[in-house]
C-alpha cells in the first residue's frame, strides 16, 4: 500500500449507503446470504450471484497483533506467512501452483489489527479446489510445521518489512505515530508487521501455540460468493471442514487504552526530500457513535479536491503537495488522522497552522449541509464500487468484515441508516469532542537520515537434512484428502465485445450494458500519450491530461470538483505511453450530468495561466516525491537507458524537471488541439445503460465536436546507453530495488499469447520461477516478479523487485540463471498447462468491474486490435505448446541484452554487481537520468 493511513478508510466503510439521498433508496442493492455454523463452530456464509462463472472464498480468523503476546510483536502477521508454507497434503508451493494453474485471482491473505483473512477467486468449476486447500490449512498445518518453514517465512517477512517500512518514503514515520498513539503495552503500539527483533526471535514453540489457540474452526467465518448453488457448496463445506476439532474457547482481549491528555510531539527524520506532517487522535471504536461521524468528517476535511484541506492548502495557499484524512475503524479504539505533504520550500509548521485553522472552525462553526451531503454522496459511489468485485477485497471480505464487527452478515441496512443520520450537526459534535489540540499526536517527517535501531542478523539457512523438529497434528488424517479434487467441467464464459458505433464527427463509441449494480463507468480515450511528446517536452501528454479538469469556458477548477463530488462522481485524468485518458465514474442516476462535465473538461478546457502554473508546482512536487521511492527511480531510469534521451519512452510521464519549468500555457494548447480531436477518440463505457441511452447522451455532449485530422506522431527508434549495469546511489537503503530490462514486443505482436504464458512462467505468477527463487528458496526478497509493456511499438520487458543489500549480486545471478533456464529447455507439461491455464481462466476476472471492462474494450481501440479480440484469446492462449514459449524465450530474452537497474547503496552493491561480468557500467541521478 502507498499510504496505509489513507487508503484504509475504503475498507471499512465498503457497504454503507450504496446511493444517494432519499429518492434513490429503494435501488440499494440488496445481499442475499445464508449463514449456518457448523457443530465445530466454523460460521459459513454463502451468497449466490451469477454474473460470472467464478466464485470468491474469503475466510476470516479472528485474530490479529490485538491478540499478541509482549515480546511478540508482528507475530500474528508472521503466522500468516505461515499458513502457505505448506500442510500435511500440500508440501510447500503447492497450493500455489494448483490455485494459479486453475486461473485464480485475488490469492492472498492479509493481517490488520483484530483479524486475519485468506482469499482466493477461483472459476467456478474449482470452488472445491480452493476448500481443500483452505481446508488443510486450517486442519493439517501442525503436522508439517517445522524450523525450515519458520526460518524461511522469517526471511520474508523482514523482507516485506525493509521494503514497506524501511526503504518505503515515510514508512518509519508512519510507524513512529503508532508508537506514539500507544503505550508499549498495547497490542497496536507496534502496528501489524512488527519489529526486526521480534520476528527473528519467534519460536517454533510460540508459533504451534498460536495455530492451537487461534487457529481453530470455531474461530472462524468463511464466506463464499459468486457462481454457486448453496445446497451443493454447503454440503462441500461441511466434507471439507466438518471433521477438525475444536479449539479451546478464545478469550477475546479487554484492552483499556490510556487517553492522550496532553499533546504529545516528535520529529522523524526519513529519506525524503519533502517533509510530512501527520496529526492523531484516538476515537471510538468500529461500529460505535461517532464512528460514522468521524468517516464524514475526514471526508469533509480531506476527501479529494472538493475537501476542506485541498481547497486550503494545496490550492489556495499551495504549501501543500497533498493532504489526506481517514478514521481508521478497529476493534479496540480507532484512530482519525489527518497528514499533509509539504510543497518545496514549505515546512510542517506551516502546514500545523493551515490545518489548526481548519479544525478549529470545524469545531466553532460545523460544515455546511452541502458539505455533508457531498462527503455522503461520495462515500456512497465508492462503497458500491467495491462490492462490484466478489473477492480481494470486495464483497466476500465486506460481508466477513460485517460478520465479525457486528456478528451480522446483512448489517448493511443498518449501516446504511446510521450514515444516513449524521448531520452537519453531528459533525460539529465529533470535532469538538475528539479532536482537539490536548487529545493528539503530532509528528513530523523530514529530511534526514532514519534510525533503523540495532541491526538484527539473518541467521544461515536451516538445512533441511534430518529435520526431527515436526510435531504431533490435531486432527486425523483421512485418505480422500490427500490427492486434489477433481475440477468439474470448464466453465463456458464469452468476454465482452462491446457494441460500437461512430458520431457524424468520427467520435469511436463503445458500450457494454451491465446493469448488476446502479453504476456507470466512462473513459474518454484520445489515441495519444507520451509517444507524442516532442523530443523536447517530456511529460507534455501528462501535463496536458492533468490541466483538463483545472478550469473549462463555464466552470472554475473549484467549481468541477464541487459538482463532481456533489453528484457523488469521480473524475479523473491522465496518459500513459500510447494513450491520455479522462475516465467517470458515477450512480446511473447521476451518470448524464456527471457526463455533461466530462465532454466540457475534453471539449473546453481553458487552460487559465494561474491554473498552469499551480499545476507546473505540483508536478514538480510530484517528481521531487517520486526521488524518494527507489522503485520508482528505478523505474525512470530503466526507461532512460533503454530507450535514450531523444525517444518519449525514455522518460516516465511527469518527464523531467527542467520541461516541466519550461512548458507554457500555448504548448499545453497546441497539444489539445492536435490530439484530442473526435476522429483520434473513443467514448467507452460499461454499466447499468443501453446503447440506445448512451446513443443519445454521446450525440447530445459530442456531436458538436468539431472533426479535424490528428496530428501524425513518429516515436523513432530507441537509442538506449551501451551500458548493462546502471546504478542509482541511495546510500544507506536496507534493500536495492532491482530492474532486469530489454525491449521486446509490441501490443500487436502474433507472439502475444506465447509471450504471455511464458511470463506467466518465469515472473509473473506468485509460482513462478524467479518469485519461488528469490523469495521462497533464498530469502532474499519479498517478491520479484516480470511482466511485458505492450506499446504500439516494441515496449519494455521487465524483471522487477527489491532486494537485501547484502545479496544483491547473488539475486541478479539467480535472475539471469532463470532467464537462462527458460531459454535453454522447453516448460515441462504440467508446468506448461498451468502457466497456459492461468491466463485463460483468470481471463473473467479482468472483466468484473465496469472500470474494468472499459480498460479492456478502450485497450481494443488503442492498439487497434479486432472487436472479438478478447474472445477469441482464451482459444489463442488454449493452443500454446511447449517449443513456442522456448522461441519466444529465446526471441525475446537475450541474455546480452538484458540491462541491470540497481537503486541502492551504490558503495554496497557494486562490488557485488561487478563480479558477474555484465559488462561496462554507468551511474545515473535520481531522476535517472546521466549526470
């Protein structure tokens, strides 16, 4: 997660009021659920729904760092590493392989502070797949629970912890808040991943325990969704779970948290070049009064650029690159904080006065009633938005998370009635009673270096010769679960088409009616992107795309955000390598109006001077952020070594400091009006309307758009560095953040589906090759992954991940070895089918989402592709065989040309690096560029 403090309020207000206000009420969708228990205590909560032939599990264990020891910080979160490191009927790796091989999606688990959750969504005809799987977990882990298991989930997650916390802009800031928040005593003073020290000094006694005492069926809720019959999946869940054993009773922690009286502050020194000021409260617990309230609040405050702290801080006075709020919901307390990025040149302190200001006239005067109704129209858009998917973290978990908040699956009535009630009122009332300036921490992240404490050593590998260390299971073990069950037949599915049509003008119109849920999502799409950047102005198009909603012939960059959240839409805009966007998504009850603003902002754009240069400084904000995030710098200069300094690809969309300084209002014009044109766009959207509907909205907001010839753009060829290894110094960085890169394909490749199951293979499945290396073998990475850019010429292929600074070298070395290896032999035949499988089963889920859906039909017009494009792939990915995945290796992978991008410290690793022979080095700036 980028931000962890803002990005949490979405997850617990995920199925509040779905629409807004009181004439729409009766089109709130209503979730149909069975809930049973079975005599072991398992709780079982079934929804049907068949929109698409796949189906999500979602099972909760009741369980989190507020059910940790002293001393055992992370551990909780540690263990659900621990939970796929292999049982007694699935050594380690295979779950993995099976789950991705049937095509799931969404396969993960996650810990937050009073639970941790597993989930996968499978095609339908492998629900009973995913129930073994999860089955075992929860029943045979202890028979096969040994050191290695230990030793190597230990590794990884210090690992995850360097990369999210350590070596995250940040990251030990955010940790410092929580420290601060808390005494030591309490289980959220350490945040969920806890402490170096404390996860390597996890004891495989301490471990067993905690499987026994939490881990068992009576613990646990398990919600299944999707494409099912509940008679059939609940007798499935009782074959699968109804056999283990009970757990003894769980007693669930009474924690009392000490009041903050007075205000506490500190200082944190980060690896960031601008500071960030964070302010604290505790407030009361999920689901209680002034939860809700509180979620409006930070709404108002900080909830995008209709908010409170926008308007001040980041638009007005413009000492703020961003600002953000969120009440954090949990079980014991909950947490409301608001945080604030410092423009260049701006301190905390200045961002503390502004945003004192703004509470205090919150607690004196209250919002207004527009204000309020904006703030619950936009939560209400974005809670339906995240039931539209069945699993991840859509309505599988949301139910769960109802489960064990309110011990009621359906609460969302409830819930809904209780946002419904707050008023401007209301608000007033909970600023006054929780936020004020005694009740708070403040803390302020600047520049300096961090203190990462006392360095805590990676003990040498286990070895898992003669392990003796395993211990007794609780339950028995039966004979039929040791061999996989049996897939039913294929399920049929037909991707959408899209029905398309064109305006007088040449306007592309694409729609697909989907009316599951009162929503509409809508993309304008304009065929140009950074491929038509002039060699001169590197992220024009970005630039561009972001000034289109900063003020239009009629409305003012206020006003549109005003409307926008008033109507409970979103807006947004931006550009990639072939294309620029400007995407919608709203209530169909709102959708024309919403639209109205979308045509005005691609039809008129004013682009006013005072406009340009607020976002000229943001931009520059926004590339000065971008130096502190090592993953993005080694990004940027992947982009510069391969493609040179006079191609568009060689810089990433925000291009470089000294174009951003130097663009004027007239090029921002000129490149309006060469490429946002009818005949070089399409109009794609997908959601609860007809054609016929979207027929005459499209004709009525674009039909006066005036036809006129794009300008015709030429990329040139890439003119890349002849060196191998480029290094980016971070001195100090407790990881490198690797790219191992080459120019390979262009979208409309013939080789596309070899391509693509051949990536599947090495990088970019969980299973793959690189990822179990590096990760699961060797320790030395949270996870390293591959993945194609397809562009309408040649586009990057890229090996990506963070690594520990000490095995920098020996992680390159294992890359270019399965590099080699792919190469070198053709993929074995179950290696093979489930690489080819994954990509043709997982296929729906890229369709789940309206936003979803308009990405892949707008991809069809981008790259030109045929209208059953998406298809007739399934069938092209079905024909693959073994010796085109090995020439689309050996095409494409060519060992010398591959380049090395290490982000790190450079004193550190380029000893290591030198050893392997890559060849002539060079060492490139934070904006990865050469010096």
């Amino acid at each position: 997660m980028k931000r962890l403090l803002s990005c949490l309020f979405l997850s617990r207000f995920s199925l509040l009021l779905l629409l807004a206000g009181p004439a729409a009420a009766a089109e709130v969708p209503e979730v149909r659920y069975d809930k049973t228990t079975l005599p072991n205590g398992l709780e079982v909560i079934l929804v049907e729904d068949h929109r698409l032939p796949i189906v999500a599990v979602n099972i909760w264990y009741h369980v989190g760092p507020a059910n940790e020891a002293p001393g055992l910080t992370g551990f909780a979160h540690l263990f659900e590493h621990m939970m796929f490191a292999g049982t007694r009927h699935l050594p380690r790796g295979l779950a993995d392989r099976l789950l991705e091989g049937a095509g799931a999606t969404d396969s993960n688990g996650s810990t937050d502070y009073d639970r941790t959750n597993y989930y996968d969504t499978v095609p339908a005809n492998q629900l009973e797949l995913a129930l073994w799987v999860h089955a075992d977990r929860m029943g045979y882990l202890l028979d096969v629970l040994d050191q290695t298991a230990l030793s190597n989930q230990q590794d990884v997650v210090r690992n995850e912890r360097r990369q999210s916390v350590e070596n995250r802009p940040y990251g030990v800031v955010e940790e410092a808040l929580n420290h601060a928040l808390f005494p030591k005593t309490h289980p959220y003073y350490a945040a969920v991943i806890g402490s170096h020290a404390d996860i390597q000094n996890a004891k495989l006694a301490d471990v067993r325990d905690f499987f026994k005492r939490y881990y068992g069926p009576n613990n646990a809720s398990i919600v299944i969704a999707g494409d099912i019959d509940k008679v059939r999946t609940r007798a499935l869940v009782a074959k699968y779970f109804g056999s283990f054993k009970k757990s003894p009773p769980v007693v669930h922690p009474k924690v009392a948290t000490p009041a903050i009286t007075r205000e506490r502050r500190i200082t944190v020194p980060d690896r960031v070049e601008l500071p960030r000021l964070y302010m604290a409260w505790l407030t009361p617990p999920a689901f209680q009064p002034g939860d809700a309230e509180l979620a409006v609040t930070a709404q108002i405050l900080a909830g995008g650029k209709s908010s409170r702290l926008y308007k001040t801080l980041v638009y007005e006075r413009q000492i703020a690159q961003e600002a953000a709020a969120a009440q954090n919901s949990n079980a014991l307390t909950s947490t409301f904080i608001v945080d604030a990025t410092a423009r260049p040149g701006h301190e905390p302190s200045e961002l503390e006065t502004a945003i004192d200001a703004e509470l205090k006239a919150l607690r004196d005067a209250g919002p207004s009633e527009q204000e309020v109704e904006r703030a619950r129209n936009t939560i209400e858009t974005a809670m339906l938005t995240s039931i539209e998917k069945l699993g991840g973290t859509g309505l599988a978990n949301q139910i769960n998370q109802y489960n064990q908040y309110t011990g009621d699956p359906g609460y969302l009535p409830k819930d809904i009635e209780r946002l419904r009630r707050v008023t401007a009122a209301d608000v007033r009332r909970v600023a006054q009673a929780y936020l004020q300036p005694n009740a708070r921490v403040i803390v302020a992240g600047v520049p300096g270096k961090p203190d990462l404490g006392p360095d805590v050593p990676t003990p040498p590998q286990v070895s898992k010769a003669g392990r003796t260390d395993r211990a007794a299971g609780i339950n028995r073990d039966e004979a039929w679960r040791r061999a996989p069950p049996k897939p039913g037949p294929a399920p049929r599915f037909t991707l959408p088409q899209g029905d398309a049509f064109k305006l007088p003008n040449g306007l592309t119109v694409i729609v697909h009616p989907n009316p599951a849920l009162p929503l509409v999502a809508a993309e304008l799409v304009v065929k140009s992107g950074s491929d038509a950047n002039p060699s001169d102005q590197p992220g024009l198009a970005g630039f561009t795309a972001q000034m289109l909603d900063e003020g239009t012939a009629i409305r003012s960059a206020p006003r549109i955000a005003d409307e926008i959240a008033q109507l409970g839409a979103f807006l947004g805009s931006g550009s990639t390598a072939d294309a620029s966007t400007v995407s919608l998504l709203a209530l169909r009850s709102t959708f024309p109006q919403a639209l109205d603003v979308l045509a005005d902002v691609v039809l008129h754009p004013a682009f006013p001077t005072a406009e340009v240069e607020r976002q000229r400084a943001s931009r520059i904000g926004e590339l000065t952020q971008q130096r502190d995030d090592p993953a993005l710098v080694a990004a940027v200069a992947a982009a510069g070594a391969l493609y040179g300094p006079d191609h568009p690809y060689g810089y990433g969309q925000l291009g470089t400091e000294q174009a951003i300084r130097a663009t004027t209002r007239e090029d921002l014009v000129r490149f309006w009006r060469r490429h946002y044109l009818p005949g070089n766009a399409a109009l794609v959207v997908s959601g609860d309307i007809t054609a016929d509907e979207l027929r005459t909205l499209a004709a009525a907001r674009f039909g006066g758009w005036e036809r006129a010839d794009a300008a015709v753009t030429s990329v040139g060829d890439p003119s890349g560095t002849q060196a191998h290894l480029v290094v980016v110094d971070k001195p100090g960085t407790p990881q490198t953040a690797l790219r191992v890169t080459t120019i390979a394909a262009a979208r409309r490749t013939p080789d596309y589906p070899a391509m693509q199951v051949m990536n599947a293979a090495l990088g970019g499945l969980f299973s793959s090759r690189i990822n179990l290396n590096l990760r699961e073998e060797k320790g030395y990475s949270y996870g390293v992954l591959s993945a194609f850019r397809y562009d309408r010429t040649p586009g990057p292929f890229t090996i990506a991940g963070s690594v520990r600074t000490d095995v920098t070298g020996p992680a390159v070395a294992e890359i270019f070895r399965e590099v080699n290896g792919m190469r070198d032999k053709p993929l074995p035949g179950p290696e093979l089918a489930g690489a080819r499988d994954s990509q043709v089963y997982s296929l729906p889920g890229q369709f789940e989402t309206n936003s979803g859906i308009g990405a892949s039909l707008a991809e069809t017009f981008v790259f030109d592709l045929p209208a059953d494009y998406w298809r007739t792939l399934p069938d092209r990915y079905r024909a693959v065989t073994a010796a085109q995945v090995q020439a689309a290796a050996q095409k494409y992978l060519k060992p010398d040309q591959l380049k090395v991008i290490a982000v790190g410290d450079r004193a550190a690793i380029l000893p290591q690096l030198q050893k392997l022979g890559l060849g002539q080095s060079e060492t490139r700036d934070t904006d990865g560029q050469l010096p």
